[in-house]
C-alpha cells in the first residue's frame, strides 16, 4: 500500500533501537526523511547510515537525552517543520508501590508525560498552520490495564493518555491526529532487560522467563519492532486521516478486555 508520505518529514525521537527504531524504519521505507534522536552516539549513527542505505532518504542524528530540558531544545530545533512526530523515551524502572517517593514520580512524569507533551506543544503549530501532521505517542498496555510491578509507568502514561484525549480533538480541525500505539511485550532490549529481572527474582533463566511470558500471550510470542514500525506508519499515512485520539494495543492479545 502506498502510504501517500513519500518527501514528508519526521521526527522520531528515541530511535537507535527498538520500537522507536522500527517507527524509523517503516517511515523510512515509505519515504519520510528523518530526525532521529538518542542518548548514546554509536546505535544512532549504525541505525542513521543503515536506513539511508536501505531507503535513500536524508537522516539527521540528535544526540541527546530527550527527557532534560536542553535535549528537547536541541531536538526540537532540528525538527521546526516536521510533518510527522512519533514521541518515545526509556521506560520507568520497575520496583514496589512502596519504593516510590515523590522525586521517583516526577522523574517519571518528566520522561514519559511531559516529555511528549513538550514535543505536541512546541511542534503542533506549524502542523496545524499547514493543514496536516500526524503525531503518534508510543505509551504501553498498561493504559488499558495495570502492570502492578510498573507502577511509576501506569501513572506518567496514563497522564498522556488524558492529555492527549482532550487535544487530539482540539487539534484535529487544522488536519492533524494525534493517536497513542500501546506496546505489548516486544522483543527489545527493554523487554531482555525485563525479562532478566524476573529471571533473577524467580531464579530461573532468561530463556525460561521469556517462555513463561510468551505462554501468556494469545499469539505466544514476542511482537516485532518491525510489526509495531509497520502499524506507526499506517497511522501517520494519508489514510488514517479520520482516526483522532485512539489508543491502538499491539500486544498480540495479552490484554484481556472486549472492547
Ligand atoms: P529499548 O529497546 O530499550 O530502546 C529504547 C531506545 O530509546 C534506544 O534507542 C535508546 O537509546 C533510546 N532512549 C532511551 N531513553 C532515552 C532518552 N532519555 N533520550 C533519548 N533516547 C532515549 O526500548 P523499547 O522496548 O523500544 O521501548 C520503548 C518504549 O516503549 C519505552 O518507554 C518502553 O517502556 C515502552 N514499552 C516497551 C515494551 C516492550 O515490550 N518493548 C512494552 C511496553 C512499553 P539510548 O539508550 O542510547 O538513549
């Protein structure tokens, strides 16, 4: 399928690896010259010179953290006029309800609730003065339902999701969506790193953990970076004008709900 986003411009921020790498890559391959962003210099740099090989189209590397203030100022920067923003940044550690104090909460409300609202704000404007932009956030299932161990992630990312409930719909009279994609389990580093928690407390292999989660799934396997890429790109091509403000699970049907 043709997207329609060919010469279209892109920032993806959190993009050297995993689920940010494969919303790179599918933008890529439909022809969206890129803004890629990381913290560390070599993963970006091997995945920046790997996409322009593949796809032959311009990608610039940002650096940076994502979540402090100076790397939104840079990134954003190099971004002014994008068409496109698919927000991503590190997921909170896991831990105990009673392990979290109040510094641990607004670490995580910075990284994965204002980071992505700073991105909307500073970038939404001249989508909206051009009558087209696709924003795509990258949250987690645990939108939908809790991840007890993940308590600082439930709340930060739930906080998006109500931001961006109400300005999807503020934003879409101008041309522009703006859509949540909830990872289930995927086969990142995130996820081995993950997995290696629960190896180590259950004192079993890593191996072993993964079997355990992939038995909890319906598919019973791991989701692609490749599948998630795939579904971002759908969602910022010219044929998903009329889908505003949704939040789309990819967890191969390990949410348990009916609607
Ligand atoms: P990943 O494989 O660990 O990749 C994370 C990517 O983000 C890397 O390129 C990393 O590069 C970059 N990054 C991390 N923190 C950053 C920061 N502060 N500033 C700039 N770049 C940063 O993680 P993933 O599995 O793709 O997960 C992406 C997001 O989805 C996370 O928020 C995660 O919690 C969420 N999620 C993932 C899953 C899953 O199964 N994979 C499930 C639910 C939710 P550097 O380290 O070099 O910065």
């Amino acid at each position: 399928m043709d997207l329609g986003i060919k010469g279209k411009r892109a920032l993806v921020c959190a993009s050297s690896k995993g689920l940010g790498l494969g919303c790179a890559e599918a933008l890529a391959a439909a022809g969206v010259d890129l803004v890629m962003n990381a913290r560390g210099t070599d993963a970006l740099e091997a995945s920046a010179e790997s996409i322009r090989a593949a796809h032959g189209v311009q990608v610039q590397t940002i650096a940076c953290d994502v979540t402090s203030a100076e790397g939104q100022a840079q990134v954003i920067e190099a971004a002014q006029g994008v068409d496109i923003l698919v927000t991503n940044a590190g997921g909170p550690p896991p831990g105990l309800w009673s392990d979290w104090d109040r510094d641990d909460f607004i670490k995580a409300l910075d990284s994965n609730m204002l980071t992505p609202i700073a991105f909307m704000k500073a970038l939404l404007p001249s989508m909206m003065d051009k009558g087209w932009g696709r924003v795509v956030n990258i949250t987690s299932q645990s939108v939908r339902a809790p991840i007890p161990a993940l308590g600082l992630s439930n709340a930060a990312r739930t906080g998006l999701t109500g931001y961006v409930a109400g300005t999807a719909r503020q934003v879409a009279p101008k041309g522009v969506t703006i859509n949540n994609l909830l990872p289930g389990i995927h086969a990142t580093d995130r996820a081995n790193s993950l997995d290696g928690g629960v190896a180590a407390q259950k004192g079993i292999s890593i191996d072993e953990a993964r079997t355990q989660r992939e038995a909890t799934i319906p598919a019973r396997r791991y989701g692609t970076r490749q599948e998630f890429g795939a579904a971002c790109a759908f969602l910022c091509s010219q044929h998903a004008g009329f889908i505003v403000g949704q939040n789309i699970l990819l967890d191969g049907g390990a949410t348990n709900l009916t609607i």
